[in-house]
C-alpha cells in the first residue's frame, strides 16, 4: 500500500501543502515561516540525514516525510515528520516511523532514536508513546515569534 523513496525536487511542492495551520508548521519545523516554501525545506536539508518521503504505491503520491539529525554515538534525532492530511488516521503515520526506524538501524547502526514533541501536540504525543517512545526530558523554547515559551518533550526509543 505504502512505500518509501529519498526525497527529490519534485516532492517539494507537496510536502509544502502537508501543514495545514501555522501551529502545524510549528510542530515539524518550529523556524518555519507558514505556509511552508520549497526553499525552507531546502534549507533545513543542509544539517539532515535521509530525507525521505512516503509514497501510495498505486499513485505515486507522495503522502508522508521524515529526515534525521544530529548524529551523536550511536543515537540520531528524527525530525520534519509529517503526513499529508487525507492521510491521517490512515497507518500512513506508523510505515513513515517504521522506516524511518528499519533505516537509523539497518543503514546507519544507530541503537537509539530520540524525537521532540511540543506539549500541545497530543495527537503526536499518543502516536509516539503507542510507537514505544519514552518521554526523558522538557524543553522550554522561546521561538523568536512566540512570546510564550514552549514545552518541548524529548522522547527516545531503543533499537535493540
């Protein structure tokens, strides 16, 4: 039903509709001006690992994107995650993170994941921790356009 792919050009311009609102941008890319640009996703591309795309098999569409971060002993971040609307609720979520896993393991070695999550995104939050993500540390981010600070939740997963 699913299948994956490394991010190209092309797939900019669809992923750049995947964030609906402002806060939804914030969520995966909180330096992101809304409505998110193919030159912004460029530009976060210039630190990351395995940008990496979901795509339906009988359309090509892409539906779904991830990439990693800061590689530091044996532990990556991940990072950008987000799915296209229509998608949601669609185990579209779940074979993105399943992926994105099998790569940070298989490719790279990696014995950990971590991920940050802002505290008002539940929806997130119970995906992850239903995925096996613990929660190990808060945040507090004050983003040069939010005056309130934001709750930041590091999450991890072992590998092994």
């Amino acid at each position: 039903m699913y299948t994956y792919r490394p991010l190209i050009d092309e797939d900019l311009p669809a992923i750049c509709n995947f964030p609906q609102t402002p806060e939804e941008l914030l969520y995966i890319s909180p330096k992101s001006k809304f409505p998110l640009t193919p030159e912004q996703i460029l530009s976060l591309l210039e630190n990351r690992y395995e940008p990496t795309v979901l795509i339906k098999e009988t359309t090509g569409q892409v539906i779904g994107y991830a990439n990693f971060y800061e590689e530091t002993g044996g532990t990556l971040w991940l990072g950008n995650v987000i799915i296209a609307p229509s998608y949601r609720g669609r185990g579209a979520a779940q074979k993105l993170l399943q992926t994105m896993l099998s790569i940070a393991r298989d490719k790279y070695g990696m014995k950990q994941i971590h991920l940050s999550c802002h505290n008002t995104n539940s929806r997130g939050l119970a995906f992850y921790h239903k995925l096996g993500f613990k929660p190990y540390d808060v945040q507090v981010t004050t983003l040069d356009d939010h005056h309130q600070p934001i709750m930041t939740i590091q999450m991890r997963l072992n590998l092994v």
